[in-house]
C-alpha cells in the first residue's frame, strides 16, 4: 500500500434539487426529504468531474445529509460518501471507498472546506 495525498480546489457546476415527490425544493416550507444531483469541478492534485447525489432530511435549523459521490479523471474515478448535516456551515465526513485506474482499491478520507462564497478546498488522503 502506498500512502497518497492530494490537494486543491472544487466549484459546483450545478445543482437540481427536488422534494421525493418532485417539487422544486425551494417551494416546500419546513420539513422536507429531497434529492439533489450535484457535478462538481475539481482541480489541482486531482482534477476532474465529481457526480454527486445527495439525500436530505430537513428539519429545524438543519439539513442532515448523506451521499455518493464519484469523481471522473483522466487517470481513473474515486468514490466518496458523505455524511453530515449543514447548520450555518458545512459538516461532513467524507470516505473514500474505492476506485478505478491510478485510484484502484483506493481508501481513505477527504476534508473540504467551504468558503461562503460557494468556493472550496479538498484535501484527499488515501492508500492504493
């Protein structure tokens, strides 16, 4: 096993989030379940397309979130999951579970940071 670590930054490319019975999520007051299907760029260490679907659960004063998430690159995909939840602020834990390619058998953990303008930073540590 070889220990990796990689850096740099992500931008949301786009974001379709619904209610489970298909309502814009925006127009559904207090508690709701939704789906969103969210693409991500990443640069920098690692660089590709992040696919990503997360499901929601919000409540008072948070959304508890999990998803899958696969990362596309020219050297191969990663596989992430989140779990955690979005206050006034981003929490999560984030695995890496698997990949292909250059990542094949890859496993580990991210941490991203959230600015407030929407930009971020990853750091991935991981084995393959």
């Amino acid at each position: 096993m070889v220990r990796m670590k990689a850096t740099g930054t992500i931008e949301v490319k786009s974001w379709d989030e619904k209610t489970w019975d298909g309502r814009p999520y925006q127009e559904v007051e207090g508690r709701k379940l939704t789906e969103a299907h969210v693409q991500f760029a990443y640069a920098g260490d690692v660089s590709g397309v992040g696919n990503c679907r997360y499901l929601m659960s919000y409540g008072d004063n948070v959304a508890w979130t999990t998803a899958i998430e696969e990362i596309t690159t020219d050297d191969g995909t990663l596989v992430l999951r989140h779990v955690g939840a979005y206050r006034t602020s981003v929490e999560a834990v984030i695995e890496i579970l698997d990949g292909t390619g250059a990542y094949a058998g890859a496993r580990g953990a991210a941490t991203i940071d959230w600015a407030e303008d929407g930009s971020a930073t990853y750091t991935l540590e991981y084995e393959v």
